[in-house]
C-alpha cells in the first residue's frame, strides 16, 4: 500500500474512531443511574434495539470467522449461519417480549442474574453468585476474541505490529464504554450495524461482478474441487458428517442465554417498539449471515490465484480484509471508501466487545458487590465500580488476546458454547415452565457451565478432550443436560411457592 493510500485509510479509521468516542461522552453526562448505565433507563426504541442486538452479536466473527471459515473449507460451513438464523428467530418471536415482560414484573430486574434471583424469590442470592462469575469467566474469553480481531485486522491492513494494534484497539473499545455506557453502546451499535450490512452486501456484489469466467472453474484454480467446495453436504473435500451438522446447528441453541442480546430485549422501550425490532432484527441478520457466507466463496475466486493460509500468506479469517484491500486500493483506487468499508470490520469488532464489557461490569458491580457485598451501596458508588470493572475486564481480556495464534472461531465458539448452556435452558424454563424451582435452576447454570469447561478443556480420554475425540461441539451436551437436570432437580424438590406462581400467571396473562 502506498504512502498516498495509507493516508486516506487511516483518515477514514480516525474520522470514524473519534466518532465513536464523541457518543461516548455525550452519553456520559446523562448516566445518573446505574438503570441508565446499564439498561438506558428502559428507552431503548425498536430500530436502534434491534441492530444493538444483532451487531453486538455478531462481532468480528462475521466478517472475519464465518468468511474465512467457508473460504477455508467450502459451503459445508454455512450449516453454522443456518443454526443461528434459526435460533435468531426464536429468539425474537419468543424470548424478547416474554423476558421484557418478566424482569420488569420480577421487581424491575436490570440484568440477567438479578432476574435468576427475583423470578425464584432467592434469599440467599446463590443463583446471583453463580451467575455472575458464568458471566465474568466466559466474558473474558469472548472479550478477548473481540479485541484479537482487532489487532488481526490493523496488523493486515497496515502492518502494524500484532501487539501495538490490540493496544489501540482495546483503548477505543474502553474510552466510550467507560464513558458512554449502555446507550453510547447501543446507539454506537446501530451506526455500527448499519455500516456493517453495506459492507457486507456491496462488497461480495462487486467482487462477484468482477470476476471472469464460471465460478466453479475459478475455484479450481485455487486448489478446490469447484462442484465440491459449493455442495453444502461436503466439507473441506468430504462427506459432512452427522455429528458436524449438528454441531453446527447446535450454534443456534447459544442465543437463548446470551445475556448481551438479552439485555437489549429488557432496554426496549414499549410493545410497539418491540413489533418493529422483531422485523428489522430479522432481516438484518439474515441479509447478515447469507452475505457473509458468499464472501468466502466468491472470496476465495476473487483473491485467485493468491491462496489465503498458505506459507506467508494473510490468514483465511482475513479473507474479507483482502477483498476491500484489493477492490479499492488496486482494483478502483479509491483509498477513503476502503478506509471506510474496513471500518465495518472494526465496527462488528467494537459492537461486541463494548456489549461484553457493560455486562460484565453489571455482573461485578450491580449483582456481585450491590447484591451479594454491599446491599446498601449508593447509586454513585455502584456507577463508578462499574467504570472501574470495564477497565479491569478489558486488561484481563487484552491479557488473554496477547497470542496472535488464537483463532477467532475458537475463541468466539468457546465463550458462546459457555453462554448458551449455562444460561439457554434456565431461561427458557424461567419464561415458560412454572413449575421450575430454585434448586433446577441452580443445577441448571452450573452444569451447562461445567460441562462446556470438561468438554472443551479437560483431556478425559487417553489424553484428548471429549470436544477432540466426538467432534460434537460443546453447546449441544451442555444445553441438553441442564436442561434435563433443570427439569429433574425441580421435580424432585419442593414446588414454587404461590408468589412465584402468581407471578408467572401474571406474565401469562399480560
């Protein structure tokens, strides 16, 4: 890239990075409450609510994990955007008003733990501890994955050292989340959402429109088997297997307990808002996940006959990254609009981690020290730990970032394996199950939880994980033995109490 180039990118990155910090602190002045700081005072209206929630799901790993996925191991992979498109609808059309409903009818609960503990009258606050530290371990990972994109992304783009652009990145992400809070990140997210969906749909577009000759026959160039590499039931030149389309499939599953998402839900301002957010949400994520798909089939034509992953090459995760390099630095010259366009990538990066990082804070500061150390503490008090914890939190996960070699699918799937079967089942069960109890409920958190960490990590058999030996991702046996255990557990033990059914009839019936 030369000089002149470089220039007009990096003009690009500074307008829109100082951007992202001005709504930072132009939110900051309005946070007096840690239900503003946490939840925007419940005002959340329905365009903004609902791409806060699909960018701050998707992440770099939209842009960067799917694509180079797919541009690694052909169309097999898009049974991954199929589970979550599919787990993305059931999450609005029956999560989002049902939960909205509840916390706000469990004692105005603002955060996920603290609805655990108001929907099963929990005195002792044992479900708020274990839900909290669930947040705080698989947050970290997932922060860490949001800030390695980022570092990954400024090394290729400009060569920056790996470790001197994960720094930069962390401090941005930090400043306006520290600032700003929740509504600095939502409406951060909606600008970000929407620079990301035309990304994502001018790009591959273009690309495709540029290319000569059949797509198959390009492909074959690259070293694939064209026809093999665009058959769906084949992964990386073989048959896909069972197991591997239901891991897949599985990823859908994670939505349910994934309390950045959850949140948004909780924020939205009315029944009417909600309507709109359940289309636009929809849609986007769709239109999201088809495109980000064909990025890394007409990706790998695209970039012919330079193979991404070979010796000296960029990563196949950078798939994305090379495309707008070469369209609008080679290809068109037009420096500014890739600038602008690679923003999108930093864009999905930064809507995830800010996301991650308000809800930890809630985790430490609203429920662990407010509900469980100091029940007394003043709204002031809590505001500023939650401040402090952003900063901690951030450290720990630029800590865990450090290795340049983590992938950012592995880190990605590791953290939303955790989310989706420590917290999946329970709420699912909290919204439409009475006679779930405390005792299921607690059951339910630790063993999603346990079993991820003992698939994933612990080596079980003659030296491999059980992850390794299977080849069955770690969400689908951690969301079906909490859920099982939610529903033994609580039928062996005591009934809800009256209140608690009363109040679930109440949300049935409004």
């Amino acid at each position: 890239m030369t000089g002149s180039t470089l220039t007009w990118v990096l003009i690009a990155f500074g307008v829109y990075l100082v951007g992202m910090i001005a709504i930072g602190a132009l939110y900051m002045k309005r946070n007096s409450s840690s239900e503003d700081y946490f939840l925007g005072g419940r005002n959340l209206n329905g365009f903004v609510a609902a791409l806060s929630a699909q960018a701050s799901d998707m992440s770099g790993w939209l842009l960067m994990g799917l694509p180079g996925s797919i541009y690694a191991l052909g169309t097999g992979q898009t049974w991954i955007a199929i589970g979550l498109f599919l787990g993305t609808v059931a999450n609005w059309l029956f999560i989002s008003g049902r939960l909205r409903k509840y916390t706000i009818r469990a004692n105005n609960s603002l955060t996920l733990p603290e609805f655990f503990e108001n929907r099963y009258h929990d005195q002792k606050r044992v479900l708020l501890l274990v839900s909290s530290i669930v947040i705080v371990i698989f947050f970290l990972v997932y922060t860490a994955s949001a800030l390695a994109s980022g570092g990954k992304l400024f090394n290729s783009m400009f060569g920056i050292d790996y470790h001197i652009a994960l720094t930069f990145g962390a401090v941005v992400i930090l400043l306006y989340t520290f600032m700003g809070g929740f509504m600095a990140v939502c409406t951060t997210d909606f600008i970000q959402g929407t620079l990301m969906l035309i990304a994502l749909l001018v790009i591959p577009i273009v690309a495709y429109a540029s290319l000569s000759g059949e797509l198959s026959e390009i492909l074959a160039t690259t070293g694939v088997d064209g026809a093999s590499f665009l058959n769906i039931m084949q992964e990386g030149g073989a048959p896909i297997t069972a197991v591997s389309i239901i891991s897949s499939l599985g990823w859908g599953l994670g939505y349910f307990g994934m309390p950045h998402i959850l949140v948004r839900f909780m924020a939205i301002k009315n029944e009417e808002e909600l309507k709109k957010s359940k289309t636009v949400g929809i849609v986007w994520v769709f239109l999201s996940l088809l495109f980000a798909s064909i990025i890394g089939v007409v990706g790998r034509a695209y970039m012919a006959p330079v193979i991404l992953g070979e010796e000296g090459m960029p990563s196949t995760e950078n798939v994305f990254i090379e495309m707008i390099k070469r369209m609008f630095t080679e290809q068109f010259a037009m420096p500014f609009i890739a600038g602008i366009f690679l923003c999108a990538i930093l864009a999905a990066i930064m809507s995830t981690a800010d996301s991650q990082l308000l809800v930890t804070a809630s985790a430490v500061a609203e429920d662990l020290y407010k509900g469980i150390f100091k029940k007394d503490a003043k709204e002031q008090e809590v505001l500023s730990l939650s401040r402090l914890t952003v900063v901690v939190v951030a450290v720990v996960a630029y800590i865990i970032a450090w290795n340049p070699d983590n992938s950012v699918m592995g880190l990605v799937s590791d953290a939303w394996a955790g989310f989706g079967a420590a917290f999946g089942p329970i709420v699912l069960m909290s919204l439409f199950w009475k006679r779930t109890n405390l005792k299921g409920a607690v059951a339910g958190i630790a063993s999603g939880a346990i079993i991820v960490i003992l698939w994933d990590y612990i080596p079980l058999v003659s030296g491999s994980t059980l992850g390794s030996v299977t080849g069955l991702y770690s969400l689908v046996p951690g969301f079906f033995i909490s859920l099982i255990l939610i529903i033994v557990v609580s039928l062996c033990t005591e009934e809800p109490s009256a209140e608690m059914l009363q109040e679930f009839e109440d949300v049935s019936r409004s």
